[in-house]
C-alpha cells in the first residue's frame, strides 16, 4: 500500500523514499531515480533523490523516533519533523535567499521534502577544508538581522507574535539545549565526552562558582526570553555555503527565545575556526566582524522603517536593543565554545586537529575563551573590545 494512504509512521529506507517521491507525483512515473541516505547529523534520515536524465533531484528528510546520535535509548518526538517545516516556511518567506524552499510536508511521516542544495557544501566541512567563503558573514549577517527583527514583537505585532509563540513550543528540543548547553557541561554529567588531558581544566570549571551563576543568568534566558522565533541550532553544520550562496537549513530547534542565542551560536562556530585555523585566523575574525556589523546595520534599518511598536521607535530604544542583544550574543557564544568542546556533540573543526597536544592546548584555550566570554559580557561592550580580548587569549 502507499506510503501516503498507510498513515502510520515508519522509518523510510531508500526504496520507500523513492515510492513516496513517485507517489507525489515530484518525477515523472516512467522516471529512473537513484537514493542515498547522507544523513550525516544527530537526529534525522535524509535521503538525496537524483533523476539523472531529467537533471532533477530532491532531499527527503525524515525524523527518527529516537536521537540517532545517542541511540534507541533517547526518544525523541516526531512533532520536531512539523516544527522544522513551519519554520522553515516561516524564514522563508522572512530572508528568501538564504532557505531553500520546502515543496511538501507529512507529519504522520514526519517527512519534510524540499530543495537539493548538493551544489553546496556544509559551512563547517568546508572551512575544514580550507574555503572560506567570501559572503557567508554579510548573508549570515542579513538573515539573522531580518529573521530576529520580523518574527519579533516589532516586527510582527502583538496578535501574529502571539500565534506563532503558542505554534513553535517546542519542549523536548529545548530541553537538550537546556541539558547539553547549560547544565551539563558545568557538573560531572554522563553526557559530557573530553580527553584526559583536559581534565584539570573541566574540574576547575565545575567549581567555579562564578561561572555556574553567569551560566544560570544565560540559561535564565534562554528559559524565559520570547523575543524572536530563533533557529535554535545555528551552527556552522546548519549553513549549506558556496561561494556565492548562503542556505540555513534544520531550524528543528526553532521557538521564541531570546535573539543573541542564535547570534550566540554564529559567533562561537566561527570562533572554532579562529582557534583552530591559525593560518585563516584574521580571516574568521573579519567574518565574526561582518556578521555582527551588517546585523547591526540592517536591523537599524528595519527597525526605522517596518516598526510595528511606533512608541518604541526611539534611537535610546534601538541602542538598548543593540546593546542587549549583543551582551547575550557573547554570553550564549561562551557557552557554546564550552560545550562543543566538553559536552556531548563535539565539532570537527576541533576533533580534526592533528596531535595530541596541539589538540589539547586549542581546546584548553577554548575553554578559557568560553569562560572568559560569560564572566565579562557585560564589560566587553565593543566589537572592537569583543576581538581584542579573543586575541589576548588565542
Ligand atoms: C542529541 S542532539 C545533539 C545536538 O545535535 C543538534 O545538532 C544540536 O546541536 C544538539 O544539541
Ligand atoms: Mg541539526
């Protein structure tokens, strides 16, 4: 029976995701198609579906029942598949150059299908390998600029705001964030993962007790602030990049939370590259410049000209804003070089240094830089101050 009448879920192998793919009608019935799972992250099946012939091809995502990272033993709900779509629409319609569109939905299978961006390469796979991808800041820059300002209360007005804020809850995935960014990392918790070497550093961070109180403020937030619809996830591994295209893609962390988190995260996974990259590092500094300064400037321009709160239209107001979403955006990033370090779900660009002890000692500094940045967001009021201080650490 088809996939589309069964109504059930079931995990699809290449076969079923060809069948589903005919089923819609998205090739030609007499079409010749070739599947691979490259499913390649913690969480989701992913298919790439090519018709050779026609030069057509298409991506299946699915999600498991389970966290693939971890196993059966950590379930994990469907309903993130539904998130992931909305979201994605949502951003869409929001920075249209920088979301590959969506062309179907199934929430019983948890299925989203959508555009091939193969063409492209994962952002992080591709600084590992050297590129460096001359627009990646100034888009990345734009898209958060117009993603924070439109899915917020000033961009949206009370009533939408509301909708969506009921539309993206999205418990279960934001208790990982909340477990894997902001508590476990600080204590002794099973989920950590750090080479020997590294633990005289990790137990001076489980007793610093003025790191666990700023981490608690951040995470205070991260609880509690609703002002944008966020990405949730946007790590260098959730940007597709060339060197002309930038594409955000897996927004299945998406919710309303405060805006410097995915700031937060863009920051600190290029900061990995600066730590890692010696020989590219001035060029990852500019990077983290641009996106900052290109999001200051189009949020500036959004929030003079589409502003929905006119009593807020202020330039006191806009400062305000700026300033506070870049305070968290260091903090959040912090915590991010901290846990891809310490935590469960590591990032190559760290992993992949050769030898031990060149291993050891960039890790050792992430830690300090993490540290460093959620102790003292509130006085490194500057980009200028924000660079000065990595590259006293580096
Ligand atoms: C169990 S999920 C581990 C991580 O993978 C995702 O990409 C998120 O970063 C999450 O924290
Ligand atoms: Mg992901």
């Amino acid at each position: 029976m088809s996939l589309l009448k069964q109504k059930t879920y079931q995990p699809l192998t290449n076969e079923s995701a060809v069948e589903l793919a005919l089923d819609l009608n998205i090739f030609a019935g007499h079409a010749t198609l070739s599947c691979k799972e490259i499913g390649d992250g913690n969480l989701n099946l992913v298919f790439h579906i090519v018709d050779e012939l026609e030069g057509k091809s298409i991506i299946i995502k699915q999600a498991l029942p389970y966290a693939k990272v971890v196993g059966e033993s950590w379930p994990l709900t469907l309903k993130r598949a539904k998130i992931e779509a909305e979201a994605l629409k949502i951003f869409k319609q929001i920075a249209p150059d920088y979301v590959p569109e969506v062309f179907y939905t199934d929430d019983v299978l948890a299925v989203t299908i959508m555009e091939d961006l193969s063409h492209l390469l994962i952002a992080r796979t591709g600084f590992i390998k050297g590129e460096t991808y001359p627009l990646f800041a100034k888009h990345l820059g734009e898209y958060l600029a117009k993603t924070l300002f439109y899915t917020s209360d000033y961009g949206l007005g009370p009533s939408i705001k509301k909708e969506y804020l009921q539309q993206f809850i999205n418990p279960e995935l934001c208790k990982i964030t909340e477990d894997l960014i902001f508590t476990d990392p600080f204590v002794d918790a099973d989920t950590n993962e750090f080479e020997g070497g590294l633990r005289p550093a990790v137990e001076a961070l489980w007793r610093d007790e003025e790191l666990q109180f700023h981490v608690n403020v951040l995470k205070k937030s991260f609880l509690s602030e609703t002002e944008a619809l966020l990405h949730g996830d946007l790590h260098t591994g959730s940007v597709f990049a060339g060197q002309i295209e930038t594409k955000v893609i897996d927004p299945e962390f998406a919710f309303y939370g405060p805006a410097g988190f995915d700031i937060g995260q863009v920051f600190a996974n290029l900061l990995f590259q600066v730590i890692a990259n010696e020989e590219k590092r001035d060029l990852f500094i500019n990077h983290v410049e641009t996106v900052w300064n290109v999001f200051k400037d189009q949020y500036t321009f959004l929030w003079n000209t589409e502003n929905k709160e006119t009593a807020a239209k202020t330039s006191t107001f806009l400062n305000y804003q700026l300033s506070k979403f870049f305070e968290d955006s260091i903090g959040f990033a912090g915590c991010e070089l901290i846990r891809r370090t310490i935590g469960l779900s590591h990032v190559a660009d760290l992993d992949g240094i050769e030898g031990e002890q060149t291993r050891i000692a960039a890790k050792q500094k992430t830690l300090e830089i993490g540290t460093l940045l959620i102790k003292q967001r509130k006085e490194i009021k500057s980009l200028a101050a924000f660079i000065t201080k990595v590259r006293e650490l580096i």
